[in-house]
C-alpha cells in the first residue's frame, strides 16, 4: 500500500524529480495530479445580473470506483480562476474524467451550466497533458457552454491498489443558525450557529482496511435508536439537518498542513475555554462537532448523529487539542475512543493516529484510551463538556474567593497557550453585563491584526495601501481582515460597549475605516452603524465607488438595504466570518432605488448630487445679522453645501448640517436616505461622523450646531436634532436656516 503524496510532483521539487527517476510498473496504474485551472466562456446564468457563481465538480471513473471532487464557487465571474488540484492514485489507462461546472444559488437548487468528459490515455510513463474541454450544456445541445482548462501530471504508481483520492485533506464546515438558537451557542465571531465539520481525509480506506465498528449491542442508549425506526429516523434526519449545506452558512476549503487544522477548531477554544469534540470515522470522512451539555448532545447518541445513523463505523471518539510548547504549531491533537454508540477497541487508536499522521505529518498526536487517568484529567480540564451542573459548579469553584484567578470581566481564566479571540466576552454582554469599552469584535481570522498602522486615521492613501501590502505581502481581502480590530478599538459605543469596525477599498484604492457610534441616554435608532461610517466617510472624501469592505460581523438588515442606495451595489463585496459575499446572496429579493424612483434614475449614493435650493430671505438676514462671526458663517455655507450635496430622492427634502466647536472648528454632514426610509441617516450624525474622523474627543466641545433644511418640507430635522444634543451637548446652540428650492429647480411629484 502507497500512501505517497504528489505535492513535490506538482511543484517540481528537485527530490521528487529524483523519485521519478526509479523504476516503476505501470501496470499498477498511475498516480495522477489533476490541477483544474480555469473556465472561459461560460453562459449568463443569473438574470438579474448577466452573470454567474460557478464552481466545477469532477468526477473520475475507473470501473466500479468513482472519485469526486468539488471546486469553491468563484462569486460573479463567467471566466473563473479556480486553480484547485486533486491526487488520485492507482488510476487505470483508459479511465473517465467527467467535469461539470456549475452555477451556484442562494435559494433554489443548483444549475448545470456544462459538461464533458475526457478518457486518460498517457502517451508516456511520466509526463504532462494539457486538457481543454468544451463544455456543452446538457438541454441546449446547440449552443457554447465555453471551455474547462484542466493539467494532467502523471507518473506509474510505486505499489497495486484500488484507485483512491491522494489528497488534498478538503474540509467542509455547516452551521445550523436554528440548532444554534435552541442551544444557545455563541460564537467567537458573534454568530448565533451550532456548527458540524466533514475533513476528507485521505487513505481513510487503506489504512483501516478490515477495520470497522457495529453499534453496541451492550448499550441500552444505543439499543433504544437501532431498534427504534422512530427513533433511528429522527437521528437521520438530525444528521441531515445539522449536516445540511442550503439551511444555513456552509464554507469549505483546503488544509494545507497541521496548523490549517488547528485554526479550524480555533486551537479548541472557544468563549475563552478548552472544547471537547465527538467524531465518528466512516469510509469518506472524519465528521465532528463539539460536543457538551445542551440540546442535540444528550438527548440521542452524537456519535450515531454524525455516522447519519449507520449500523457501523470505521472508530469513533472524542478529541480535544492541548497547548503544547515542544509540538509543532504549539498545539498537540489528543484522541480517544470514548464512544458508548460503538465502543471501539483501544487497540486501534494507534490506527487512527497513523491515519491523521499520513494525512498531516508534522502533527503531534497523543492518544488516549478509555480508562486512562489522562482521560479523565482533560475532561476536568474542560467543564463545558460535563453535565450542565458541573460546568456551572466549576464557574462557581472559580468564582469564590481564593478560587481560580478571574479576569475583571468574569470570564474563565485562559491557559497562556490559548488562542482566544476578545469576543469571549459577547455572551456576557448579551445577557446585561456592561463593560464601557471593554469588546472588541475579532474576526480577522488566524492572523494577528496590523497594529500601529492607522494611527487613528479614518483613510489611508492609495500609495499607503500599496505599499502596505508590498511590505506585509497581504492581498487586498487579507489586509482589509488584518485591520478590523485596529479599526474597531476607534468605536464609540457607550451603551453596548460592543466595539464594531469595517475596512473598505474604494475604486480610487484609497482605504476607508467605519466605526460605530452611539449616543448615551438616546434610543438605539439613533445610532451609526460601522458600514455606514465607511460610507459617510467615502463620500465625504469624494469617493464614487466602494469595491470591497471587511467587516467585524455579518451586516446586519439595516446596512445591507442601505447599501442597495449604491449604484455599485451589484459589485460590492463583503468579506467576514471567512468568507466574501455579493450584496444579492446577503439580500436576495432586497427593495432597491429602482422600486421608487422614477426612470431614468438620477444619481444615487456617492453619486454627485445637485439640489438646487437657496436660503431663505429670512436664514440670509439672519446670516447679516451675524456677520461678524466667522465660524457661524463658514458653518451655515458648509451645511447649505451639504444639503446641496445631500441625498434624498425619496421625500425630496435635502437637508444639511455643520457642528462649530469652542476652538472655531466646523465639521458638516448631509442627509443620506434609504428606499425602506428607516435606514437613511440624519445629517446631524454625518455631521458626528466628521467630528469623529478630525479627531474631536468629545461631543461637549460643540457649541453650536447649524442646520440647514426645506422650509415646510415633508420631512424635517429640528425637532430629533434638538433632543440628541441635549443629551450629547447641551450647551450647544441649535440655528435652523430655512432653506427653498431654486426658481424653477423643485422636482415635480412621480
């Protein structure tokens, strides 16, 4: 049995080019690379924007045997770059590639944009063969499906066997919003998710060759499902619940090596402490999820869950992953065989360490039968994964006085090896604790934020970007990730002490940061939204496109049909939890400018504006009057410019606003609507926003705030503006100057 890998093949290490050198029977078949690169071409298969989310399945036959694989989806792109590869070993002369490529949809099923097939038929023992494969669409025989672009490396495998996936260790990870909800599992990245993982590892079937479990007889929890068909039907459709890729979020993807496996379980934390996981072991995958006290755990059997209710498996257990200095990635992976469903022989622990070991060799690997006082000391070492009693008996323990040393925010007190993120904290605040600044939301991933970089600073320059990238070696995606939580310590939320930022890149590359805002002693509607911020500040920086924005968390309704004001709405990407999405797959069937507006549309959201209105004879008196005050005259020009400027093609009352400080600084913001009207934001807080940005420390340093708004207009600022800053800045002064439409520029009534 082989269990070599073909990397050093692929990428043309000089060793592996040496192996290739050694005598090899190619009547054991080959070992086979197949790198699948790109399609061109492809059909429109959205028609709501002429393009396509496709992604490429594979499937190679060799007789009774069929190896599949499956491609990430490529968002918006009708000549997608997949650059994806597979290894299959033991493959025949003569056998069948079949490729289809796919388009992706959020709420109805798939659809099949192409297909063809391709028969292997080396020329030579080693070598490589370029592929292109018109793809024709399976109904429309007559039409162009474009073209799949594959490469073909190949060499005479070193041992017999049956034909086999060598790699890569794919992962595939569901999350379950509803089961979630009813177990009340937050996450580290503020989601409300219980989530289940598949790892494809390879060699599974070579390695536990002859080996395999049925469900244990002895075992009256186990007895109860199997000899239940109610019961067993309920444990399959559990599975196929929490295992279900269209019912909540699903992402999927590569790992690469020890450490990749290690950040998909976030090192075993999470909400601060060490997690447990149960598994079950069958021919494709090693399925998982964490395990503990609460709801889908206890009331039927996880591991019988995970194996979809069948009567056998290859090994099933839990695991944990322990700090571990001496281990490579500072982390060691511990399993054992505790499974009453199917209680495994310890004998073949070893079995499955080799199994992880052929699969992730630089991974340190201890194993643990039942039994073992080890075992039991773990468990200890986990509270979460005993009963609901003993984990609240164990955060009592540590609460007492002279008990286990807690953090000020209460939480449990964290191993020095442990990767914890600063949203340990959200379950906390979610329930009433308050902590003023005390949450910053991380979801930059692995990677340690950039610190030091904004300085404070709301946009960096084109150049700065660059160059930042150049010197950190990040793509666009990564560096947005990596100065989320710098981002967010600038947030200034007093009421929910939840921190929240978002990066985006304009079309100019320039970089913008949002925050959020709140107001003390004010309803929460009043507030500024991160997303928002990066909006007002692109707009205040004259930028007419936002490509692509990171964010802390995934946006909530409110941002999402607020930036269906864009005119680049279609091709804004977002990127958090992992993964990047189009505004159409975060709002499917969202009300858009285009239900209210009439045709043609005018200029949308960073679009220029020009509401030709003009003071009032009484507001320019009122500016004689006061002609001797520069600041009050530079700030009633600023908040008429801004009310020029403003947007509001829904109720046609533009309105502007400029704050004046007691050191004679003005800051300015217009009004900014949305077609679902709750949304849009007043001009006082655009206003804030720009305070925020130049650095003004406090609202109380305002002293007078001068708004700008349509005398007798349907809608109108003063009264709100009025209550906020008597709570934010008293002191502060309001002037309202009455504004009209120039003669002949209202807009009539659609």
């Amino acid at each position: 049995m082989s269990m070599q890998r073909l990397l050093s093949f692929e990428i043309g290490d000089e060793r592996g080019s040496e192996e290739l050198q050694a005598p090899c029977d190619a009547s054991h078949g080959f070992d086979v690379l197949i790198r699948i690169v790109h399609a061109h071409g492809l059909p429109t298969a959205d028609w709501w924007n002429g393009l396509a989310d496709p992604y490429c399945l594979l499937a190679v036959h060799a007789g009774e045997q069929c190896i599949q694989y499956r491609t990430r989806t490529v968002l918006k792109d009708l000549n997608p770059t997949f650059d994806e590869f597979l290894e299959v070993g033991n493959l025949p002369a003569g056998a069948c590639l079949k490729a289809e490529v796919w388009d992706k949809d959020l709420l109805t099923p798939d659809d099949v944009m192409g297909a063809a097939a391709w028969r292997f038929e080396p020329a030579a023992p080693n070598g490589r063969l370029p592929v292109r494969l018109p793809l024709a669409h399976p109904s429309r025989k007559q039409s162009s499906a474009g073209e799949l672009k594959l490469e073909v490396h190949h060499r005479p495998s070193r041992a017999p066997g049956t034909p086999r996936l060598l790699g890569p260790v794919r992962f595939r990870q569901q999350f379950s919003p509803v089961s979630g909800l009813l177990m009340g599992r937050w996450n580290d990245d503020n989601t409300l998710a219980y989530s289940t993982s598949k790892l494809f590892l390879v060699h599974i079937e070579d390695v536990f060759e002859g080996v395999s479990f049925p469900w244990n007889r002895k075992h009256a929890a186990a007895a109860r499902i199997y000899q239940s068909p109610v019961l067993l039907s309920g444990v399959r459709t559990q599975h196929a619940t929490l295992y279900a890729t269209h019912l909540g979020r699903c992402r999927c993807g590569v790992l690469g090596d020890h450490n990749s496996l290690f950040a998909l379980f976030h090192c075993g934390v999470r909400g601060g402490q060490r997690r447990y996981f149960t598994y079950s072991l069958l021919a494709d995958s090693f399925r998982c999820s964490e395990t503990g006290a609460g709801f889908a755990t206890d009331m039927m059997s996880k591991h019988a869950m995970h194996a979809g209710g069948a009567e056998e498996v290859l090994y099933a257990g839990e695991f944990c992953i322990l700090p571990d200095d001496t281990a490579p990635g500072g982390h060691r992976l511990v399993l054992d065989n505790n499974s009453g469903t199917f209680a495994p022989s310890a004998a073949h622990l070893p079995t499955l360490a080799r199994l992880f070991a052929a699969n992730f060799p630089e991974l340190r690997i201890e194993t643990v039968p039942v039994g073992d006082p080890r075992l039991d000391e773990y468990h200890r070492q986990c509270p979460s994964r005993s009963k609901l009693s003993a984990a609240a008996a164990a955060a009592a323990v540590a609460e007492e006085p002279g008990g286990a040393a807690q953090p000020a925010n209460g939480t449990p007190p964290l191993e020095p090896q442990q990767l914890v993120s600063p949203t340990q904290c959200t379950k906390l605040l979610r329930r009433g604790a308050r902590q003023k600044g005390g949450l910053v939301v991380d979801l930059s991933g692995a990677e340690p934020p950039l610190q030091g970089v904004l300085h404070g600073q709301f946009r960096l320059e084109a150049s700065e970007v660059a160059a930042l990238m150049e010197e950190h070696g990040l793509g666009e995606d990564e560096l947005l990730a990596r100065l989320i939580q710098p981002a967010a310590q600038q947030a200034r939320p007093p009421i929910s002490a939840y921190h929240v930022g978002a990066v985006g890149l304009g079309a100019s590359g320039c970089l913008y940061v949002g925050v959020n805002l709140e107001f003390a002693r004010l309803p929460l509607y009043n507030s500024v939204h991160a997303e928002q911020f990066l909006l007002v500040n692109a707009l205040h920086h004259g930028e007419t496109e936002i490509r692509r924005l990171a964010v802390s968390a995934a946006p909530c309704g409110h941002c999402r049909q607020f930036y269906s004001e864009l005119a680049c709405a279609e091709t804004v990407r977002f990127t958090f939890g992992g993964g990047t999405y189009s505004l159409g797959q975060l709002l499917p069937m969202r009300f858009k400018p285009a239900d209210l507006l009439p045709a043609p549309a005018p200029p949308l959201l960073l679009q220029p504006q020009n509401n030709a209105i003009q003071l009032t004879g009484a507001a320019r008196a009122a500016l004689r009057e006061r002609g001797g005050d520069a600041a009050f005259a530079r700030a009633a020009a600023e908040a008429l410019a801004e009310a020029t400027g403003s947007y509001a093609p829904y109720s046609r009352c533009p309105a502007g606003a400029a704050i004046v400080t007691g050191e004679g600084h003005v800051y300015s913001g217009g009004y900014i609507e949305s077609a679902a009207y709750n949304p849009s934001l007043p001009p006082l807080q655009t206003a804030i926003v720009d305070a925020v940005i130049d650095g003004m420390p406090c609202y109380t340093e305002a002293t007078e705030v001068v708004l700008v708004e349509l005398a007798g207009g349907a809608v109108q600022h003063a009264p709100t503006t009025r209550v906020i800053l008597e709570q934010i800045a008293p002191q502060a002064r309001l002037t309202v100057l009455q504004a009209e439409w120039a003669a002949g520029a209202e807009p009539a009534l659609s």
